[in-house]
C-alpha cells in the first residue's frame, strides 16, 4: 500500500535525476503496465497514452523522470515534484502533485495579510 510516507521516501531517496536516462529502471514499463497503459517510448520521451493527451504528464521527457520503482500493485514514475502511479492491473493512473512548502517568513506574511 503506498502511504503519505512512502510518497515523501520517494521525493527523498529520488532527489536527483540520473547522470543518463540509460540509468533508469525502465524494463519496469515491460509487461502488463506497457500493454495496460499503451505506453510508447522514444529517444527522448516516454509516452503514457492511458492519460489524457491535453495533460502535462501525457509525454514525459526521459531527461525529466528521476527513478522508475516497482510496487505490489503500482509502478512509479518519479518527477521533480510529483510521481505518476501506474496500476499493473488496469489502465488506472494516480499521480501525486508535491506542494511547495512555505517558509517561515511566507507563513508571516500569510498570517499577517501581507
């Protein structure tokens, strides 16, 4: 089951991008979440055609993905500041936005109507 915890584990062991995309666990894609989620892969760009094509995640640059990571039920494509959840199972898709955090003087700033 994946977890607030394991999400914010993820955006911390997978901090950094690769020094090549060569590096990336991409075989994970292969098999079942390849054929479920109609997912195309080029040079540059990873295409996961089970998400709307108007969206931001529809197309990914290689360059821009972080780690690929195998759960139970999911795979993970993990981003800068959000991680795509492919289902093994179906085409479902969740994906998980990272919120900036606010630093102490914007939460002043906030509180104070400024």
């Amino acid at each position: 089951m994946i977890t607030k915890k394991v999400i914010e584990n993820l955006y911390k062991q997978y901090r950094k991008r690769p020094d090549s995309p060569d590096e990336l666990n991409i075989g994970l894609l292969f098999g079942p979440v390849f054929d479920n989620h109609g997912i195309t892969l080029d040079e540059d760009n990873l295409v996961i055609n089970s998400i709307d094509p108007a969206s931001p995640f529809h197309t990914i640059p290689l360059k821009n993905i972080h780690e690929i990571v195998e759960f139970a039920d999911d795979i993970a494509i993990v981003l800068h500041s959000s991680i795509i959840f492919l289902k093994k199972e179906d085409n479902r898709v969740n994906i998980h936005v990272q919120m900036p955090s606010l630093s102490p003087m914007d939460r002043l700033r906030s509180a104070i109507g400024i």
